[in-house]
C-alpha cells in the first residue's frame, strides 16, 4: 500500500499574517514545546550534517522519538525544498500516513493539502497493491530533493521493492539524498544492502518495561486479530463494563486498524478526561507504525495474521501464527515511552525462546508475486531474476508469477509486456480481478463488474451475523440469493443497497454491514475512475448473467473446478476442494465452477462461487485450455476409473 501514499511538503510556508489569536497562539506555542521535547530534538543539528554530507543514511530510532513527524519538517528548515522541490516520505501504512500527514500540517500550523500534503491516490486499502499509484509516486520522487524510506523495519512488500528501484536512481541522480527510517531493528542489514551507508542512531528515551508470561498458553476471547475481531473484543470489553457499572473508572474503550474510518483513528489520540483510563485494541498497526502516547500497560496475545503463499497451488492465505520474537519486542516497546510499564504475554517464557522466530520473513518471501511483475514490467524492468533484492523472492515464486501472466495474456512469451498487460498495470488490484474488469468492455457488462470486483475487494465482510439473530441474518441473506453464483448474489446486494439510496436503515434491516458497502462504494468510484485511463467504456448487460459470468471466467480460468465424488477438484492441480457452506450454491453443486479465493479452516473451501459452462474456459483462454481435458465426462452418475481425471489432464 505504501506506495499509495506519500507525504510530500513543497514550496516554502506562506507568511499567514494572523492577527493575535492569543489561543491558536498557544497552541502553537505548546506544539512547538512538544516538538522540542521529542527525544530526536538534541541531535536536529548532527542529524542535517550528517544528510548533508552522506547521500544514503540509515536512521534508526525508537518509536515515538520523531523520526516520522520531524525529519521532514527539519529538512523543510534547512531548505531542501528550495527550487520547488518536494521532500517524499514514505509510509507502508495508509492509516499511518494519514495520520502522520495531519499530524506534521499541525505542527507546522498549516492546512492539510498546501504544504503538507497526502500525495495518494484513488485507491483504499482494501486493493493493495497499486501500479499506476507508484508510478504517480515515481514522479513524486523524480521531483524530491529527499526521499525518506519510513517504517524500513516493516519490510512490506513494497517497501522491499523501493528499496530496489531507489538504490538504482540514487546512483544516476547524485543529488538525491536517501533516508532509511527504522525502528530499532535490523538496521545493519540496510546499512549493508545501501553500499554500507552509516547509521545515524537516536537513542531512545525508555523506562523499563516489567515483562509477565503465562504459565500456560492463554487464547483471548475473542483472539484480537483482525478487525472484526478487534470490534468484537470493544464490544465485549464495553459489555463487561456496562455491567461493573460504577464500580471502576470510566473506560474509554478505543479500536484502531487499518481500515477504521479516519474519523474514529484519530480518537486515539485523544487525551483520555482525568479519572478515566483508556483501552486501545489494536492490531499491529500499533507495533511500530503509530504512536499512542501514554500507554503504560500492553497485554501481547503473542499472534500475527501473516500472509503466506503457497506457490505449488497459488494459494494465498491468511494463517493466525506466533509473531516473531522482534515483534514481541516492539510490542511489549509501546508500554514503556512515557513511564516504568508492564507487559502482559499470553504465551509462556518457554515459547517466546524456543516457538517464536527470531525476525518475520519479509512479505516478499511469502506473497504472490503477480502484481509485482506487472509494475516492474511495466516500469521497463525486465529481468526480474537479476533485480536487487535485499531478499530476493523464491525462484519458484517469481516463475510462477511469471507464468500466470503469461496464461493471462500480460506478457507474450518472451515474457514482455503485452498491450493488454500495459492495461492490466494501471489497475491497482490484482491481475485476475483487472483481467476480469478489462474482459468485462468485450462483454459489455463493464457496469456490474466493477461491482463484482468492489463487493469482492471487501472480503467477507457484507453480511452480518449476530449470534443472538443467527435465523434472521440467515433468512435476510438468503432473500439475496439469485442463481448463477455468489458473485451475482453480491452483485444484487449492492443493486439494492443502491437503490435505498444508500441507506444506513436498509443495511440494518438486512443484515448487512454499512461499513464494509461504504469501502465498497468507495473501490468501486475508484476503479470506475480509472476506466478512462484503460478505454473501458461503463456499460451495463442489463441483467443477463451470461457475460458477468465469462468476464469473471477470463479473470479467473486458473481457477476453475469441476464436481467430483463427494466434493470438487481444482482442474489444475487436482486438489480437491468444497464449496463453503455460506455459498449460495453450496446445496446445487453444479459440475463447473470458478472460485474466487481458497480457505482452509476444516477443509479446503473455495469461498466466492460462480456457476460456468466448460466450454467458456475455450473461449476466454484457448491457450490454457485443450478441449479434451474440459469433457464433461465425469458426470455425476458415472462411475469413475481410478487416475481418469490425471491422464485426461495430461
Ligand atoms: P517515530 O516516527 O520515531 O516513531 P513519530 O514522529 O511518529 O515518531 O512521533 C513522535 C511523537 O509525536 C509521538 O510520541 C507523539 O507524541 C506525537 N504524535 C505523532 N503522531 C501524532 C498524532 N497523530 N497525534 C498526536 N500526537 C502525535
Ligand atoms: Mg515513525
């Protein structure tokens, strides 16, 4: 995501000539009191001889010193923007960024979008990965005098590949100054990866951190991981409150994740009322990225949410794992910046040694890597094989990405860009899901699927089931229903949500969760908005299902399965897979499928279903496809010879 968004300050402040507001003036003063006090203050001057002297610095600091919120602001003092330039910083996290921008306007007391200003995008960060937003990025950074890698430690994927493409315009643009902003970790490895370039250390200012395990492994309830998770904990903690009454302090009861509306983020930071105390759940979005000041206690269940990538089968997932030992430090970090603090671990003294691994592998070691391809492709990077990677992705990896845009029609078999690809690049989702969105102008359904692919992005998240309402949200759910698959019944979904006009009353009615259609609302503006760009004219097929289903079909032929006794198998790998219960087709099982993404809770499940005829599979992709393996021989009834389906297959 993180190349989506940029802090860019430019120009030099505009004399504001204020009357004396006593009041905004002692904001001002208190801010600047504050800045000052920040631990990275005292070495202002060292920091701005050392960027002066060196082109590539690696500055490692404790969260919270100010790495993020002052270096720009510095450089801005010093005069780095001379001449218009820009002074680019970085952020892997949408939420941190915005955060951080607001925050730096702030203290500088300007309006968000002069100086300061969010160089992103059209994209939410339910579609992460962005092409044309990188390189609305790459011509942030051609017009910086600094460029300031934050977050370094986070080793997001696209961190990792910045890493990459800067070191390369560093060496032809000798005017360029390079800063690697890191939490207190793995700084060496930057240092090296830059040519050896020093490191700049601002000590940290910490109190003590008592840290507690547990004699046994402790599960929270719910575990807090992820979002809905995190509201379900608020909820919870707010319920046991409620029925304490008066007998404790107030508890402000805060969650922050990355997808929470940015009105609600910013109450995190809100000074907590005298007498009260203050809860924040979060995800680890609080591990490093943000700074909550005044923590004191952190309660550490010891778990990640990691994506990892399976690159026999193409299967991404999402797996719950011990975090790394590193952040578990980080974690345990939060409680100790304005006091002595303590630092609850839910996992046993044994476990944190011997369980935990020492560092997280960097995402570009367990993600798909399609997406990837496709930008760098598209920048006129061709060979990958030979890209400077800090850690280059697994070979089989990168061939596999390599391949799948090759079956999509992105590269030709030289493995260059095609026309098609150059298109599929501007879109910021992934290559299946832009495939299907630029086969959906031949079908002339370009209308319903932005929507599919909206609805699609917002991932499981529609439909609402209470626990003390399970029949009713069933039964609301089941109104939704049309034939033809899941994808439809999204489609309709969001139809009649926007014929309610919108209707906050209508989700509640239904069962269905606002927030998730308004980030659906939101990803669909975005991506209609780059239909332009592409030529992709809106049309609808005005409630014909047929070419719905053959553009998701285009996208998503990788995917195909066909019925086999007692469940499904993947055409291509033989694997055998269920329909999910939740799915609108789970009772039909019709014999060709498409699924959109693969699970694993008790078994292997494809969730997001659409019925399709097998001989669309020889007309969306007749070079992937033979026509012998497509025969629907295998029907229900026959019985079938052992290792058929493999020799069919070939
Ligand atoms: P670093 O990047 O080194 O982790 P930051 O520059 O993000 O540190 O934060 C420095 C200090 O600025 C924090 O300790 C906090 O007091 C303050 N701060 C940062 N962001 C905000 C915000 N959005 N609201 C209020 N205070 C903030
Ligand atoms: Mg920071």
């Amino acid at each position: 995501d993180f190349v989506t968004t940029a802090i860019t300050m430019k120009g030099t402040r505009s004399e504001k000539d204020a009357p004396a507001l006593s009041q905004a003036e002692m904001k001002k003063q208190s801010m600047q009191e504050v800045r000052r006090s920040l631990p990275i203050f005292p070495y202002r001057e060292d920091l701005l001889a050392a960027i002066n002297k060196h082109q590539i610095l690696v500055i490692e600091g404790e969260t919270g010193s100010g790495k993020t919120t002052q270096i720009p602001q510095y450089l801005l003092e010093d005069g780095y923007t001379k001449g218009g330039m820009k002074i680019g910083c970085t952020q892997p996290r949408r939420v941190a960024a915005m955060s951080v921008a607001a925050r730096v306007a702030e203290e500088m007391s300007v309006k968000l979008g002069n100086e300061v200003s969010l160089v992103h995008d059209c994209y939410t960060n339910t579609l992460s990965v962005t092409v044309p937003s990188s390189r609305l990025k790459l011509s942030v950074l051609l017009s910086s005098s600094v460029i300031i890698i934050d977050e370094a430690h986070e080793r997001t994927l696209h961190t990792d590949i910045l890493f990459g493409l800067i070191k390369d315009i560093a060496r032809f643009r000798s005017d360029l100054k390079v800063l690697v902003a890191s939490a207190t970790l793995d700084t060496e490895r930057f240092s090296c990866f830059f040519d050896d370039a020093p490191v700049f250390r601002i000590p940290g200012r910490r109190f003590p951190v008592d840290i507690f395990y547990t004699k046994v492994r402790l599960y929270l309830n719910p575990c807090v991981l992820v979002c809905e998770e995190i509201e379900a904990c608020c909820e919870l903690l707010q319920e046991r409150c409620r029925r304490l009454g008066s007998k404790i302090a107030e508890l402000l009861v805060l969650p922050i994740y990355a997808n929470l509306p940015s009105d609600m983020q910013a109450k995190i930071f809100n000074p907590t009322p005298p007498g009260a105390r203050k809860v924040v759940v979060a995800t680890n979005i609080a591990e490093t990225s943000l700074t909550i000041d005044g923590i004191i206690y952190v309660i550490d269940p010891g778990f990640c949410k990691q994506k990892s990538y399976n690159a026999r089968t193409g299967m991404e997932s999402l797996i719950v794992t011990p975090c790394s030992r590193a952040s578990a430090n980080q974690r345990a970090g939060r409680a100790g910046r304005v006091a002595a603090g303590k630092c609850f671990r839910l996992y046993t003294a044994w476990a944190y040694k011997h369980e935990m691994e020492e560092t997280t592998v960097p995402e570009i070691q367990r993600t798909n890597l399609g997406n990837v391809v496709l930008l760098l492709k598209s920048l006129g990077i061709n060979d990958l094989i030979h890209f400077d990677f800090m850690d280059p992705p697994p070979h089989e990896t990168l061939v596999l990405a390599l391949e799948q845009l090759y079956a999509l029609g992105a590269l030709n078999h030289l493995g260059e860009l095609t026309k098609l690809g150059r298109r599929m690049a501007e879109l910021p989702v992934d290559p299946m899901l832009s495939k299907m969105i630029l086969a959906s102008e031949q079908y002339k359904c370009s209308e319903e699927v932005l929507t599919i692919a909206a609805m699609l992005s917002v991932n499981n998240s529609i439909f609402y089931r209470p626990k003390d309402k399970v029949v009713h949200a069933d039964n609301a759910r089941m109104n939704f229903v049309v034939p033809g698959g899941d994808h439809l019944v999204l489609l309709n979904v969001y139809n009649q949500w926007v014929e309610s006009g919108y209707s906050t009353q209508w989700c509640y009615e239904n069962f269905i969760q606002f927030r998730s259609m308004r980030r659906a609302r939101d990803v669909r503006d975005q991506l209609e908005g780059l239909m332009d760009r592409i030529e992709v004219e809106v049309v609808s097929c005005q409630g014909d299902s047929v070419p719905v289903r053959k553009a998701v079909t285009a996208g998503y032929f990788y995917h195909t399965a066909r019925l086999s006794k007692g469940g499904y198998k993947t055409v291509k790998h033989q694997q055998t897979v269920y329909v999910h219960p939740n799915s609108s087709l789970f009772e039909e099982q019709p014999r060709w499928l498409i699924y959109h993404e693969l699970v694993f809770t008790t078994k292997e499940f494809m969730r997001q279903v659409i019925e399709i005829e097998s001989g669309w599979l020889l007309e969306v992709a007749p070079h992937y496809y033979k026509s012998k393996e497509l025969e629907d021989s295998s029907s229900k009834k026959m019985p079938r010879k052992q290792g058929k389906t493999k020799e069919e297959l070939g």
